[in-house]
C-alpha cells in the first residue's frame, strides 16, 4: 500500500486515519482520492490525497494458506460497523478453506476459553476449520470423529495463548514439575494441567480465585509461611496477575534465594538457579 500526498500549501497537518471510511480500504483495489485532514493549529481543511493498493501486494496475500493475527490487535468489538467488517473478512479466508490461527498473550485465558469467546461472542468460523484438524487417530480407525474430537481439534488448529506455550515450555524443559505460579484466573493452570504438570503452586486456587494469603503485609513471618508450603519450588512462571501483591513477589524473590543458598550449601547436589518463566 503506498500513500502518495500531494500538498496544496506549505503547511503542516495531521492526517486522521479514522476519518478513512473502512468500506473504501476494504473495497477499493485503485485510487480513490478522498482524505480529511486538519492543520497543527486545530482549524480544519479539506485536502486530496492518493491512496494506492498494490494489486501485486493483494494478490501475495491471497497466495498463503495460513494467517496469523493477534487477538487483541485484529478483532474488535462485535457489535460495532467495524468489528463485524473485520469478522467477516477473516470468516471468508476460513470459507476459502484456508487455515486462520489467533494468538494472544493473555495467560488468564487457556486454549479451550480462547476458542470458546472468538467462536460465540465474536462469531469466528473456527469450527469450520476441520479440513485443517485432523485426527490421525480417527483416520485410521477408519471412522468419524465426535462433535467433541472435531471441536478439540478445531481448537488445536485455531488458537494459541501465552498459558499454552508456558506450559509447552515447561513439559519440554522436562524438569520442571512444582513451578510457583503467578496468576490470575485458571488459564496457566489448565494448560499446565493438561501438559502434565500438576504438582504447581499458584497464588489462586483451583477455582481462579485470588488466595488470601498472598494480599498480607509483607514480614518475615508471612513469606516463611508462604514458602513452607511448597519448599521444593523449582521454577517462576509469571503470568498476568491482577492482584500482584508485594507479598507475591518477596516470596517469588525468596523461592529463587533459597534456591540458590541450598546449591552452595550442598556443593551443587540440591537447588540452583530455578529459570523464571
């Protein structure tokens, strides 16, 4: 895309995307010359620039067979002009049978939670990606997979989250197995639960819910108590955290000392520097 501007005056001027109607962007495959603009000053002025596509650029894009877009930074509220334009551009790259994957870093949501909110409050044809989820097992079974199995293969295929990839990380690295959690809601520890990982400590419950302990003043007496619970911590995850205490992060701080204090007290055989995720 190329922006060509063709200045009446000398002056300087603020160009303001949003007055750059979506249908035109959506639409045109030429020129159109229609841009609104207004000087530094505030006082506004009407002006006629050039705005190109690339017919070559265009046709690029409809080359590829699989789109990766950000979660927060593509799809926007449903119920608005724009973000049900939006929805149902990508809707027709998925009815073109080609694969689309939305990512996010928000850790308080698993992969299953993800799924579920672009599918039914943004209305995301994710289910209709079965020609890109496969299941090797059913193939062979020489049968047809369940709404369940095509959903979780749905799934696989349409959407990544942060908490997913932590615990991706952590399975690989093979040795961490009672990682301290900093997190809010069950995203991390759904993921980490289904990555095998089921001996954490975390600052919620089993339920996303923030534990009372970890909202205390911070003292010697009230990180000890903390840390007594889960002594062979042996890793950091830190997730999105909405109710991050100073608390939280003395005992984290201390998780790693005592850590580090144990493997020069043991000459290496126990501790060491646990990773921070």
């Amino acid at each position: 895309m190329n922006l060509v501007s063709e200045y009446a005056t000398g002056r300087d001027f603020l160009v303001k995307v949003k007055d750059v109607q979506p249908r035109q962007l959506l639409e045109s495959r030429k020129t159109f010359e229609v841009c609104h603009a207004e000087t530094t000053d505030g006082s506004p002025v009407r002006k006629t620039r050039t705005l190109r596509f690339e017919e070559k650029a265009l046709q690029e894009f409809d080359k590829a067979e699989t789109y990766v877009f950000s979660f927060n930074g593509v799809l926007m509220k449903p119920d608005t002009e724009m973000g049900k334009q939006i929805v149902q551009n990508v809707n027709r790259i998925i009815d073109d049978k080609k694969r689309v994957v939305f990512i996010t870093n928000d850790s308080t949501m698993s992969r299953s939670t993800f799924f579920d909110k672009i599918v039914n409050d943004f209305h995301i044809h994710a289910m209709k990606q079965e020609h890109v989820a496969t299941s090797p097992q059913g193939s062979r079974a020489g049968r047809t997979m369940s709404e369940v199995e095509v959903k979780e293969n749905c799934q696989r295929s349409s959407v990544i989250t942060s908490a997913y990839t932590c615990a991706w990380y952590c399975k690989q690295h093979g040795k961490i197995k009672k990682p301290f959690v900093i997190a809010h809601g069950t995203g991390l520890l759904e993921e980490l639960k289904l990555a095998g990982i089921t001996e954490y400590f975390a600052t919620v419950d089993e339920l996303g819910k923030p534990k009372k302990e970890f909202s205390k003043p911070v003292s010697a007496e009230n990180i000890q108590d903390i840390v007594k619970q889960a002594a062979t911590v042996d890793a950091i995850i830190v997730g999105w955290d909405h109710c991050l205490s100073a608390l939280t992060i003395a005992v984290a701080e201390n998780f790693i000392r005592w850590n580090e204090e144990l493997a020069i007290e043991t000459g290496g055989k126990e501790g060491g520097r646990i990773p921070i995720i």
